[in-house]
C-alpha cells in the first residue's frame, strides 16, 4: 500500500522542550509573537525529541531559553503514532501546507520542523507548500466570491494536492489538518477527496484532539462523525427527491450510509432502486415501491421522471405503463408455463384473436387476410393434457388488439390508441439519438397533444385523464395522489419531528 500524509501548520504543530519544576515539560509558544520565535528558532541551532507528555504550567513562552533549541512537534507525533498503534505502514510521502507571512503571529517556520522530523522518522518524501506569504490573507470580506477562502488560496491548494496524488498514485490518503485555519483545512479535505476519486485512493482524516489535561498524551484519532453532516445530506437528499432525482439523491448521500445514524439513507437507496427497476431489497417498507400493480409502479416512475426534466425516461416509461397495464390484466387472466414463455388462459380467447399457423391454411389465405392474422396476438404453441399453451404478442397493434377485443377495457384501449405508433418511434429516437433540445423539445410537445403529459412545467402524468382512468379500472381510487403519498411518506422518515 501506498500512502501520502497531507499536514497542515498552526502555531501549537511547533513547541520548545523545558525544564522546569515538574521535570521536562513542553511549552506553546506565545500567539502573538509567534512569528517572532520562528525566526529567531530558524536562525539557531535545534533538534526535534519526542514531545514530553506534560505541558508546562503558566504563560506560554515570548522567549526562547538560551543556548541549542530542544523542539517537539505533539500533533505530527500523534498522527505518526497512530501508524504504529494501529499496526500499519507509515506513509511514504508528506505534502505540508505551510505560512509564510511577515506578521509576528504566523508560524512561518513550522512547515521546516514538521520537515524534519518526517525525515527523522523515516518518510524521506517531503513537500512543502506556503498557501500564504508576504502580507496575505486567507480571505477577502470585500468580495463575495472571496470571502471565506480566497480563490487564489483554493487554486495553490489544489494545484499542490492534485500534483502530489497524480506523482505518488497512492491507494491511501490521511489528511491531518490538525493546525491553522478552519476554512483553509476544510477546503484541503476536499480537495484530497476530490483528486482522489479517479484515482480509487480512500480518504481518512485524522484529528489530533486538544490534550490540555498535564499527564494526557495527545492521540490522533479517524475523524468523527459530525451530526451537521447528516443533515446536510438530509436536505441534499431531500430536495432532489422533491424534484424527481432519485439516483441523484442516492448519489449525494450513498457516501455516508455506513455512519452511525444515517439508517434513513436506506430509504434513499431503495429509491433509486426503483428509479432505476432493479429489485428492491425485502427490508423496504414503502408498500407503494412494491405495489402489486404493474402499472402503479410504472406511472411513478414517468412521474419522478417528468419531475427531474428526464424526457428520455419518461418518454420511455409512458410507453411502458400501457404495457405494464396490460399484463396487469393479462396476470389475472393467465397462468404462465413453469419453464417456457408460454401462458394457459383462464378465460379461452375467441378463434378471431388466435393466429392462424398451420402452413397449408396460410397460403390459401389473400394477402390482406395474411396481414389481418399477423395482427392476430395469441399464438397457440401445445396443446399438453388437453390445455392449450399460447404465446402472446404485446408489440404495438397485437397489445391494443388484446386491450379492445379481449380484455374489453375502454380505458386501457383509449390509451394504448393515444400510444400511437409515431409516439413509439419517439420514445426510440429519444432513447436512442443524440438527445438534442430539439428532439426533447418535440418529445415533450408530442406527449402533450396527444394528452399523455400535461402542459404543465414540468409536465405531469398522473394528473393525466388518460392515466388516471387506467389506473382506476384496475382498482386505484385515487391515482393523482400516488406521487404525493409516497413523497410524504419519504419526508416522515428525513424529517422525524
């Protein structure tokens, strides 16, 4: 495994080592004169030790003790502990983020410190990098764009980390931003798990909690779960259900899913199972993902779509649902062979509705009487123990042929007639051209006049006469709340209260 530490500075990373009257101890240096020591520490001869486990009593020093510096890095030799108390490799490279301003406050010489004792402990690959220099801020309140990070700042930060992961490609990145400032550091763990995606490398963050209790060793520790972050995926998650985008939704919260108290997020995951018709796992208990309604479940799906702007989805699933209605239908009507894609009627269908396939009967038949039995759809294949097996063709013609003359439903024949075949030619070009706007545009103009869709932005389609008298022949009372059921049974479990 290959790893890459990315530090960060403060003005605590670097501490002078003393003697006083509890023994060896080690002292902060004074904030407001910490630039100060910095050079006067670079300008001396030092060494690094181990940091002592007490921290001195008392004011932290604005002076330097005469003669060789002893200095310590606590929070680098907690984060380079934590290697070793959990058994696994130091990192092979560090990237530290330093400052090198002129104000007597910044630690402009830490970065160097942390340097060597990287060296000292065997990481020999050390980058530096100053994100700050001369009279530079961070920020600049004046320019909204500016005003929490500068961009100039954001663009060092992520030219020197998108370098550091392209020229090492490690598998494994510890980002331990346990010093300077709270904005910047965040900007770095982003910046690492961004550039860290094409790469495949997992992403740890560690912090150093502040030990100020005297006989408390510092220990870095992975980063804790912080509560703020669930609920932002919360509403992420949230407003992009509301807006039809169940995978996106899935997408912006699949991140956090095994963190502690994030189990709503199964509720996103079964979403987008459904979103994108795969199965939806047993512990799902939103009862209309399951419904056992064929045609239900495919009237959510253009729904969400027509939601999301998704044209080629709904388009797709418009088509869908007047199949999905028929077999709805069809099911109840039929037994479907244990092993082949045959099915036994409940309910035999009439002789005109049965293809013609003895060859000898065929070609005594005129050509319009040989396209008139192409249009037939039930296909007798074997007869087994006195019962007859079928094929059946759902394809276009054949399908409302089944929904007119067999199942006698107005409704479901009324729609499968609106479902004409320049509609099923669109739902091909839209799933299967380059989607232009032109051709969404059409699509959705389309789907409009012929009363599939409604004119409204964005269209719906459970608000639809056509649909919604489907729906009701098989048993739904109220059609145009399906969507809106399921959405405030999804906001009851993201917002408990």
């Amino acid at each position: 495994m290959t790893s890459l530490l990315i530090m960060t500075t403060g003005r605590t990373d670097v501490q002078i080592v003393v003697n006083d009257e509890n023994g060896v101890v080690r002292r902060e240096l004074d904030d407001k004169t910490c630039g100060t020591l910095h050079n006067q520490i670079e300008q001396r001869a030092w060494r690094v030790l181990d940091p002592p486990v007490a921290k001195a009593k008392g004011d932290k020093a604005s002076v330097l003790p005469a003669g060789d510096l002893a200095l310590c890095t606590p929070k680098l030799d907690a984060v380079l502990n934590y290697f070793t108390n959990e058994l696994r490799e130091l990192p092979v490279a560090a990237l530290i983020f330093e400052t090198r301003r002129k104000k007597n406050d910044d630690p402009r010489f830490a970065g160097a410190v942390l340097e060597q004792r990287l060296y000292d402990r065997g990481i020999s690959q050390v980058q530096r990098h100053a994100f700050l220099e001369g009279n530079e801020r961070f920020d600049d309140p004046a320019n909204p764009l500016d005003a929490v990070v500068r961009r100039e700042v954001v663009a060092r930060l992520e030219q020197a980390i998108a370098g550091a992961i392209e020229g090492l490609k490690p598998t494994q990145i510890f980002a331990a931003t346990t010093g300077g400032m709270a904005a910047v550091n965040a900007v770095i763990e982003e910046l690492a798990r961004l550039y860290a995606v094409p790469t495949g490398a997992k992403v740890d963050v560690l912090e150093v909690p502040d030990a100020a209790i005297a006989k408390q060793v510092d220990r870095a520790i992975e980063e804790r779960f912080h509560p703020a972050s669930g609920y932002r995926a919360r509403w992420q998650a949230l407003s992009l259900i509301e807006k039809g985008n169940l995978l996106g939704a899935w997408g912006a919260v699949a991140y956090i899913k095994d963190q502690p108290g994030q189990e709503w997020t199964r509720v996103v995951e079964w979403l987008a199972c459904f979103a994108s018709s795969l199965p939806i796992p047993d512990e799902c208990d939103l009862s209309v993902l399951k419904h056992q309604r064929l045609a239900v479940r495919a009237a959510l799906r253009v729904e969400f779509a027509l939601r999301a702007g998704d044209i080629p989805r709904a388009a797709h699933g418009t088509v869908a649902f007047f199949e999905a209605a028929l077999w709805d239908y069809l099911g109840d009507k039929t037994s479907r062979h244990a092993s082949k894609r045959q099915f036994m009627f409940h309910v035999p269908p009439p002789n005109e509705l049965v293809r013609e396939n003895d060859s000898a009967k065929l070609a005594a038949l005129s050509k319009t009487k040989k396209d008139e039995n192409r249009k037939r759809p039930f296909i007798r294949k074997e007869t087994v123990d006195g019962v007859d097996w079928y094929q059946i063709d759902d394809t276009a013609v054949c399908a409302n042929q089944i929904a007119e003359h067999y199942l006698k439903l107005t409704s479901l024949t009324k729609f499968g007639k609106a479902v004409t075949q320049k509609i099923r030619d669109l739902r091909n070009d839209v799933a299967h051209n380059e989607p232009t706007p032109q051709l969404m545009n059409g699509a959705r103009t389309e789907m409009q006049q012929a009363g599939l869709w409604s004119k409204d932005d964005p269209p719906r389609f459970l608000s639809q006469p056509l649909v919604q008298d489907v729906l009701k022949e098989l048993g739904i009372s109220q059609p145009d709340g399906l969507c809106e059921e399921l959405l405030a049974e999804v906001r009851t479990r993201l917002l408990p209260c």
